[in-house]
C-alpha cells in the first residue's frame, strides 16, 4: 500500500509537470537562442536568485546580445546586452518597445496604475499631463533652478552643523532630493528635523511600498466637490485635480484618483531615491580619489570664486565637474537590469519575431559599462568625457536614464539637481573620510533593481 501510494505521488508529480511544461506559452514568432528552458523551472537553475544581472551577462557571452529566457514556466523574456542592441530596440523601435514590463514585487500595489506602471492608453494620458505640469512648473526654467538652489543652501547648512564630526550623508541628501520633489509635486517642504518627514523618506529610501501609506493623503478625497483649483496651479497635484475636474464627465478619461496617487508615489520615490543615490555615490568617490575631489574644487574657484551659488549656466564652464558627474552615473549604473519593457505589437527585430506583450530586459549596465565603448569600464576615469581641448564631450552610450519612449520623464529635473546639489557642497566644503581612501569600497551594498553604494563616513570641512 505504502509503495502504491509512492508510486501515486511521483506520477501525480510527472504529470503536473507535464501539463506545465504543455502550458507554457507558445509563440508563432520566431524568438532569439537562449538556453533550454525547463519545466517549472524555466532557465532558474541558470540564473540564481539576488545575482540575475550577472548570469544574464554570463549568459550572453554563449547566446550573444539579444537571446530569450524563461524566468520560471510562463515569464518569457527577451533580453538586450551592450550599447547596439539596446540603442537598436528602444531607440530605433521606439514605439514597438514602449511598453512597460513586469516588476513582481511592485505590480500587486501598482496594479498598473500611475504613470510608471502603466500602459496603452492610461499611459499616454498620464505621461501628457505629468510631463506637462512638471513642465508648467518649473523644470527646465529659472523657477526650478531656484528651488532647487534653495534647497541646496538647506543642505549645506544640515552639513554646517554637523562641526567637523563624521556622519553617513545618506538621510540628508534624501531629504533635500525629497522636498524637491516635494515643493514640485504638492508644493510643500519639510524641515530636515521633523521625525515624520525623516521615517516617510527612510521608508521611500527603502522601498517604494515604504512611500505608499504615509503619502497617501494627497489622493483626492471620494465625493469632494469642494476642492478649488489655485490659478495658475502651483503643484503636480493640482495640475492633476484640474484636468480631472475638467474631464470626470469623459468615460474614457485616465485621469483618477488612483493613477493620481500612484502617479504620486513614483515621483516621490523616485524623486527622492534616485538622485539622492546617486549624489552619495558621487561624494563616495571623492573621497575615494581626493585628487579628484581636489581638481573639482579648483575648478569651481577659479570659474566661480566664492561670492555666488553655482547655477545651471556655470555647466559649460566646468567640464571637469561635468565629466565628474557623467562618470558617477556610469560606473554606478544605478539601474543595471533597466526597467522592463514589453513589445506594444508584434515586432520584427534582428530577424526574430517578437510576439506582443513579450517581455524585454534592456540592460542598462551594459550599455554603461560596455568595453566596445568605454576603456576599462570598470575604472573611475572622468576624463572619458572631455576631448582632447579639456571641453566636455557627451557619449551617445551615456543612458542611466533609458531611451525611447520610456525615457525617465524626470531627466532634466535629475540633471540640475545632481549639478546644483554638488557643485553647491563642494563650493562650501571640502570633504575628508575618517577612513584611509584604500579602504573605502565602491562595490554595491544591495545589487538588484538597484545598485546601492555601501554606507560611509563623511567629514565636512568649510572653506
């Protein structure tokens, strides 16, 4: 009985395994190689959990720049390795590789809601009216650079009282990137002091399903007909609450309550993480190669002196600090995997034809760190970004924002602030570690969706 009730077990098992295995999409295109896929599993054993990126890299060394996975029995995957191939799909067909993939940890809260998450039609009207409020306040105009220039000064005064003690940078830089984002979205700022604002963006700084709860008061209220917009609108939220006042009659409208707040709750994450990130690994590496740090500083003396703060205009003036910043962002890769596309329509590509609604990885980390491209990438080396005249040169494979249609929206705001913010401390101070420069490591804390620096000590010097 025992050995029946064994033997029952095991073809019960076979048996589901092959219904899986029958299960898994089939596609009438033709797809790029990739290693076999098995049931259940997919290509999983292939690619261990918390290291995909990497085994992705490794995989593409066998199957070449564009090949397929299975990432687990249903989840068919394209992905894109190295500047051409990416350049190739979201440059080149942009339109077909505009639509927005899985992430499964956020879909459940997102549920395709907001401006990130989103697609077809939603996304359209969505990324129209953000794009255009944003706009409407500020970004790329004098009104945005002083908010932002505001803000700096708030930063170097939270790095004023510190008194020359270390101290890790990590929640004040948050903090300014935050009410940034903040004063644009529902023109509030916070003080650096307060416990609220500072456990809303810790929680933000860890995971965006940290910013859900404690931001979600800026939804508009169901029933509220009492709301009045300010002329002209002063915020993103407003911005939103006008249109939708405008059209709550209109079936097909995308504007509501729910992709406002989610629309929201991206920017306030990704106003506060990304930039915020990315301006701490910066200060990592000046204090990893003071000489560095220290041909920056004399850069900002002789073109500025002492007397103002650093504006957008000074950019073209400082190539040296400008190479500084291009190459942070390309040695960190803050997001090495990129963010999921999907095929919006059946596409023809290298040959291969890609159903709709597949999936494509665009590894933005290759492209960032592709050896075609940049010399030793693995190097820190700003000078890769200045010609042989010391002007500062742009590299067409420069692209920790993604390209096509999916381009992050808030790129223009992300390059002032990274600017504005760094030229601003490093015109105040000047930056020591309490740990010899050979021991600071660069390699990342967390490596996932994110690239995440290691903490740091830092020590503030004023001029």
């Amino acid at each position: 009985m025992e050995a029946a009730g064994t033997w029952t077990l095991l073809l019960a098992l076979l048996l589901l395994l092959l219904l899986l295995a029958l299960a898994r999409p089939r596609t009438r295109g033709h797809l790029p190689p990739g290693p076999p896929p098995l049931p259940l599993l997919g290509n999983l054993l292939q690619l261990r959990p918390g290291a995909l990126y990497s085994g992705l890299l490794r995989l593409s060394k066998k199957y070449g720049p564009v090949f397929t996975v299975y990432l687990g029995p249903w989840r068919r995957v394209v992905v894109l390795v190295g500047h051409e191939a990416v350049q190739e799909a979201l440059g080149g067909q942009a339109e077909e590789f505009s639509g927005r993939g899985m992430l499964a940890t956020l879909d459940g809260t997102f549920g395709g809601h907001g401006v990130f998450f989103s697609n077809g039609e939603r996304w359209r009207q969505l990324r129209r009216l953000t794009t255009l409020a944003l706009r409407d306040l500020g970004m790329g105009k004098r009104e945005g650079e002083e908010l932002i220039q505001a803000e700096a000064q708030r930063l170097v005064e939270a790095f004023q009282g510190t008194e020359g003690r270390p101290f890790d940078p990590s929640l004040l830089l948050a903090q300014a990137t935050s009410n940034i984002i903040c004063s644009l979205t529902f023109g509030l700022r916070f003080p650096y002091e307060d416990k609220e604002f500072q456990a809303v963006v810790q929680a933000a700084s860890g995971t965006v399903l940290g910013v859900s709860s404690p931001w979600g008061q800026v939804s508009r209220p169901q029933g509220n007909r009492s709301w009045t917009p300010r002329a002209p609108h002063s915020d993103v939220v407003d911005a939103f609450l006008l249109k939708m006042a405008k059209e709550e009659q209109d079936p097909n409208t995308e504007l509501t309550d729910k992709n406002l707040l989610m629309t929201v709750i991206y920017l306030l994450f990704a106003g506060t993480v990304t930039v915020s990130t990315t301006v701490r690994y910066t200060l990592l590496l000046l204090l990893k190669y003071p000489q560095v740090q220290e041909r920056v500083r004399e850069e900002l003396s002789r073109e500025l002196g002492a007397g103002r703060a650093p504006g957008l205009g000074d950019r073209a003036r400082l190539p040296y600090t400008d190479a500084v910043l291009h190459e942070a962002q390309r040695l960190l890769a803050l997001v090495p995997m990129g963010v999921p596309r999907a095929l919006a329509r059946t596409t023809c590509f290298r040959g291969y034809t890609l159903p709709q609604g597949t999936e494509v990885f665009p590894l933005l980390g290759s492209v960032l760190h592709d050896p075609e491209i940049f010399d030793e990438p693995e190097e820190f080396n700003p000078d890769r970004f200045l010609d042989a005249d010391g002007r500062f040169q742009k590299q067409e494979a420069f692209l920790p924002f993604s390209l096509g249609k999916r381009i992050c929206l808030g790129e223009g705001l992300a390059h002032a602030e990274l600017f504005l913010l760094l030229t601003t401390i490093l015109q105040a101070f000047s930056l020591e570690s309490p740990s010899p420069p050979g021991a600071l490591s660069l390699q990342p804390a967390v490596s996932g969706l994110f690239n995440i620096p290691p903490a740091f000590q830092l020590r503030v010097r004023p001029h």
